[in-house]
C-alpha cells in the first residue's frame, strides 16, 4: 500500500540500522515523544536492534493515559445521567475510572455511543433536541480541530442541548516540563509529526535553543522512526542542537494555517494536570470565553469532582520515561489489557499496553 509499505522496506531499514550503528560513539537516551511512535518501535523491534548505546524512553505523547482520572470520573458522572446521551472515540469506553467505565455505565442502560467524529455528537444533538448530548473531547493539538469545529457547527446551528468534556493537552510545554525535570536523562526528542502537521514547527526553535537538545520532527512508520533517531544521533554525536523535519512529506514550518486560526477561535490556553506527570502550567486549551456555554463540566456542575490516582499503578513514571512498563511490578499480573490497574495499559497508544501486546514480559528491575 502506497505510504505505507514504501516507509516498511527491510533493505532501506537494514541500511539505516547500519549508518545509527556507523555513527554511534557513545550512549545516547532519545525520546519518542508520541505513543505512536512507542507502538512503532516496540511492534517492530526497533530498540532492540539499535546499538546497545542507544535507548529509546516512551513519551507522554499518548492522550488517553495523560488524561487524568479526576477527569474520567467527572465523564463517568455525566455519562450516568438519564437525560444525557455521552458520545466518544472508542479508546475511552474501556478506561478506568475511580470505581466503573464507560462501558459498565453502557450496560447499566446508559445511552452511550462510539463516534468517529465530534460532529456525528452534533448531529445527534441536532436529531434529539430532547437530550443532552456531550462529546468527550480529549487529545493533544491533533484531535482538536475537529473539535473545535465541532463547537462552532453547534454554534452556528443554535444547539443548546451540545457541550464537551474538553481536556486538551499540548506536546512544547510537555517537553519543557521533561527537560526542567531533575531526573530526566532525555538527550534528544523525536517531535510527534502529527501534532506538527496542525501547528508546524516553529513552537520547537525556543526549546532547541533553551535547553540546547536536538528535536527531529519525526513520522510513525519504521523508516520513519528510524530516519528520525538516525539524525538525532548525528547531532548528538557532533554536538549540535537544531531543529530538524525528518517528516517533510506531512509537515511544513508554518503547518495547518486555517486550523490554527480555528483552534484560536475556540480554545484558550489553560494549566492542565498531567496523568502521572502532574499540573504543568499552560500546557492545555479550554473553551475561550464565547464558548464556555458548551463546556460540559460547567454545565452539569461536576468540577467538584477530585480524584487520586492508585498508588500502585507507575504509570507517571513510564510517562517521564523514568521506568519501563516491564519494570512495573504490577506488569502483566495485576495490571493486563483485560484487568487494567493504568490508562497506558488500556490505551492502544499506550506504552504498558505496547509491551504487553508485543510480548515484552521479561521483568526488569526498577
Ligand atoms: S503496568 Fe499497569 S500498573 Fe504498571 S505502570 Fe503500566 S498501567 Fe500502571
């Protein structure tokens, strides 16, 4: 298949194997910013044919096991109304929250639905005027045009009985917050292409240069991946810090113009907290203020809500690429894809859940 199987040649992958070998002196720990790249890589044994030197720790760049559990209950709480109808993508059904998910509300009678766009939750809207109808609208700068362009279809239809459970993330404050850590060991970041293809990459120049750290705008096949740690390595092995597109079939500097000027329309910078990670200050969107009226926290007055997350699951530390998912001790007995204890273990972004599918079973010690 066209922009797939070119990006999965064996010969090609084999020859850059052998050039990151070339030119590797020294160890070097390079993030991948995005679960979809961690999937990449483990789904393709990518770390384990690089050279011993080189490791590779799994980003926070998954957004359903970023999105805290504080969060999933107030979901969980709306979703259980009898006058709402909760739309979603498929990934957040299964994700615990504190006691039950969306799916154990489903089979309580909860009129639940699995969309593939926010605006199929504003046509039901628009189709039963006499529901309220929510949309769970999570992710990082990918999923939020459509969500933005959700809320403004809504808008222009007049619908008041259409909100959103907004939770939005945004990848440069993530890395800064990584980089000011006092335990972080990342060297290098391959920057998520996506994320860049919506808001291009000229947010990436001031953290290249503030913290002098190579970041490679980087895709998500195999050769990707690899093109990608190949240049990071060779800018770390020079001494160089620079900005780089190794993604240039998908991502331009300037990115998704029309996009951005949508997503300024609807979304204003805000604090958000972290699943493991913590608050990072102004590292998400909220709805603007001409908006707000579709906030669906607001609306059916669930801020209230405060959650603390299981002190057995370290999933925070998988996301500041602190441990291994096969170095947490509850991998794989008391934590599996069916038994969830963590969001990176339901996810299919998740890097829990990655080492399990891919049969990464052998426990390490933390
Ligand atoms: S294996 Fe399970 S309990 Fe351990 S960090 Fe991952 S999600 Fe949490």
């Amino acid at each position: 298949m066209k922009y797939l199987d070119e990006f999965r040649d064996p010969e090609l992958a084999g020859r850059l194997f052998d050039d990151i070998r070339r030119i590797t002196t020294r160890p070097w720990a390079i993030m991948e910013v995005c679960g979809g790249q961690t999937h990449s890589i483990i789904r393709n044994g990518i770390d384990q044919l690089l050279p011993d030197q080189i490791e590779l720790i799994h980003g926070p760049g998954c957004p359903v096991c970023v999105t805290p559990l504080e969060l999933i209950d107030k979901a969980l709480a709306i979703a259980a109304r009898p006058d709402v109808t909760f739309c979603s993508f498929g990934d957040m059904l299964r994700v615990p929250g504190s006691s039950q998910d969306l799916f154990k509300i489903k089979s309580e009678g909860g009129d639940i639905r699995i969309v593939y766009s926010p605006l199929d939750a504003v046509k039901i809207a628009q189709q039963r005027p006499e529901r309220q109808v929510v949309f769970f609208g999570i992710g990082f700068e990918t999923t939020a045009p459509a969500n933005a362009m959700a809320i403004l279809q809504a808008e222009r239809l007049g619908l008041t009985n259409f909100s959103m459970l907004v939770s939005h993330v945004l990848v440069p404050p993530a890395i800064s917050a990584i980089m000011e850590s006092p335990v972080s060991r990342v060297q290098g970041f391959l920057a998520a292409g996506h994320v860049c293809s919506v808001m291009g990459t000229h947010q990436y120049g001031p953290l290249v240069a503030r913290y002098h750290v190579p970041i490679v705008v980087t895709g998500f096949e195999p050769l990707d991946v690899l093109e990608g740690i190949r240049r990071t390595v060779a800018q770390l092995e020079a001494g160089e810090a620079r900005l780089d597109n190794a993604y240039a079939r998908a991502v331009s500097a300037p990115g998704n113009l029309p996009a951005q000027k949508v997503l300024a329309e609807v979304f204003e910078v805000t604090d958000r907290t972290w699943r493991g990670i913590g608050m990072i200050p102004q590292s998400g969107w909220r709805l603007s203020a001409r908006f707000r009226p579709f906030d669906a926290e607001d609306r059916f007055n669930v801020g209230h809500i405060r959650t603390e997350e299981s002190s057995l699951c370290r999933s925070g530390e998988v996301l500041q690429g602190l441990i291994k998912p096969n170095q947490c001790p509850a991998f794989g007995k008391e934590c599996t894809p069916r038994m969830p204890l963590g969001a990176t273990m339901v996810s299919s972004e998740g890097a829990c859940a990655a080492y399990y599918q891919y049969g990464r079973f052998v426990h390490v010690d933390a």
